[in-house]
C-alpha cells in the first residue's frame, strides 16, 4: 500500500521508501551546473584575495576551503525564495489565496498569476501524489491543466532557466499515471519558469514518447547502476 511521509519528503509503499522521479534524473550529467559552481569558487576566491598582499599557508587554505563552499551557500540562499515561491503558487493554485512574500519573491508571485490568467488555466490537479508498485516509483506532480480544452501536466521551475531534464522528469510523471489509469489523453508538457531576476519564460512540448524514453533510459541506467554498486561495495 502507498503513503506519502512529509517529514523527509518520502513515498513509501508497505514501509519501504520508493525511488523518487527526480532522483532518477540525477543520473544526468549537468555540466552548466558543474561550469557554474566553478565560476562561484573563482569570484569568491577572486574577491578575497588582493593584489601586494602577503598571504600565509593558512590565509590562502582558509580563502580556498571557504571558496569551495561558495556554490552550496548560494544553492541553499536561492532554493529558500525558490521554495517559498512555490508553496505560494501551489497555495494559489488550491485556495485562491495571496501570498506574503518579500519584493523579489512578490514578483515571482505575479509572474506566475498573470501567465495564469492570461492563459484561462483551469487546474484539474494540484501536488498530486503518483506512484508504481512494479516500477517502485514515485513523485508528485506540481500541476495537470486544462488550456483551450487541451490537458497538460505542468511543472514549476525556479531555477535561472529551463532544461531538457524538466519534460523528462513530466515524461516520468506520465508514465506514473498510466500506471495509475488516470493519465487520459495529454498534449504535452509546460514548463514555466518563475526566475529569481523577475524574469519569465515558458516552454511546452508535444514529444511525450521521446521524453517519456527519456526517462525510461534514465531509470533503467540508475537501476543497472544500484545493482552493479551493490556488488562492489
């Protein structure tokens, strides 16, 4: 039987913890984020260091293990308006309510409500709970729609842009509710995503099949993986 645990954020079925659609993804190499958090060490490092100044051992570890932190600070400052701007959204979404949120993530906010509006989005689910017995899986899907009498499953991004691995992770979603037998006929998938800059793009695709192996081959990569590091450990 399947339940959903908040505290740790895990979907277990008879007690035992499913593997989650997102950590099925992050069998994908992400080299922007890799080029990114090395660009983070630098400017610390660049920022602490000044020219005709002696620096001892100690001084230049010190400067060095703090740059290495660099990456994980911002991560964790970015990921809190992220999240506090998507419980706005998902509160929204299933009350009507406004959210209380500071200048930046106000803007997020209304980003995210004018594309709805704009759009006549009708939600049929919100932060619904999905999973697969056989496949061990599981997620929750941010959002299905309804647009000009089309069905889409929509996700929301905070990040700085939108990437491939956001339809595959929707192309997860949809395998997770065929097995389910609720999937009914979807048109694709919606990415929106609300930047922290104020900014805001969306991205849709219609190549459900591809993303959906897109995904499959990301499981069964992962799987292959987990037996083969059982074996060595």
């Amino acid at each position: 039987m399947y339940s959903f645990k908040s505290e740790g954020h895990q979907h277990l079925w008879n007690g035992k913890r499913m593997t989650g659609v997102t950590t099925i993804l992050g069998i994908i190499s992400k080299p922007a984020l890799l080029g990114w958090a090395v660009g983070l060490c630098a400017d610390y490092a660049r920022s602490q260091i000044r020219a005709n100044k002696a620096y001892s051992k100690d001084d230049l570890d010190g400067i060095f293990e703090e740059a290495k932190k660099a990456h994980t600070k911002k991560k964790e400052q970015a990921a809190d308006i992220g999240t506090l701007v998507h419980s706005a959204c998902e509160k929204f979404i299933k009350e009507g309510k406004e959210p209380e949120l500071d200048e930046q993530g106000l803007k997020m906010f209304e980003n995210f409500k004018k594309w709805v509006s704009d759009n006549n989005v009708k939600f049929l689910e919100s932060e619904k709970c999905l999973y697969s017995e056989d496949l061990f899986l599981a997620g929750i899907v941010d959002a299905v729609i309804e647009i000009d009498g089309q069905k889409w499953i929509m996700d929301i991004k905070t990040s700085n842009g939108i990437y491939a691995e956001a339809f595959f992770q929707m192309g997860g979603y949809e395998i997770l509710m065929e097995k389910m037998g609720i999937a009914g006929d979807i048109t694709g998938y919606i990415v929106i995503n609300l930047r922290k800059d104020g900014s805001f793009e969306e991205k849709r695709s219609i190549s459900n099949e591809d993303n959906k192996q897109a995904f499959m081959s990301a499981y069964n990569i992962y799987k292959i993986q987990q037996k083969i590091n059982s074996l060595i450990k």
